[in-house]
C-alpha cells in the first residue's frame, strides 16, 4: 500500500525533501512506517523519534495505529523553547 508521509523538524540524515510517498505492506502501523524510515536512512535511530507527534490523515494517530492505503501521515518533531 501507498501512504503519503510529510514530516517536519524531525531529523533524519539523508531526507531532504518534506514529503515522500513510501510503500508498505497491507497491516502495517505507525510504528511499521517508522521502522520503515530508519531502515532507509542510515544514521537514524529510535532515538531521532522519541520526542515526535503522529497523524494520520489529520487525526492524532499512536505508534499502533493501522493504516490503510492512501493515508497521509504527518510526523512532527516536538520543539521546545522558551
């Protein structure tokens, strides 16, 4: 299946551009997609997704959330300041 992804102020070596499109197996989750990421960007770890917020097809999606295809899925870095 087919999920559009765009993320934002989440730092992964070698991706450039803010959107892709990335296939996946029919059943994956969130977290398959992520998995998916850091297997294709060397140098990225869990850790570059601890501190991020997901959606999925612009409702607050967990790291178990099942998507289908089509979905759009926003991954976005959590930035703190002061």
């Amino acid at each position: 299946m087919r999920i559009e992804m765009k993320y934002i102020g989440v730092p992964l070596a070698g991706m450039t551009n803010a959107r892709r499109t990335v296939t996946l197996p029919e059943g994956s989750t969130v977290d398959a997609l992520i998995q998916s990421l850091i297997d294709d960007s060397p140098g990225t770890s869990r850790d570059n997704f601890r501190s991020v917020t997901c959606m999925v097809n612009k409702k607050n999606a967990g790291p178990n959330t099942m998507l289908h295809d089509g979905d759009e899925v926003f991954i976005l870095g959590i930035l703190g300041g002061g």
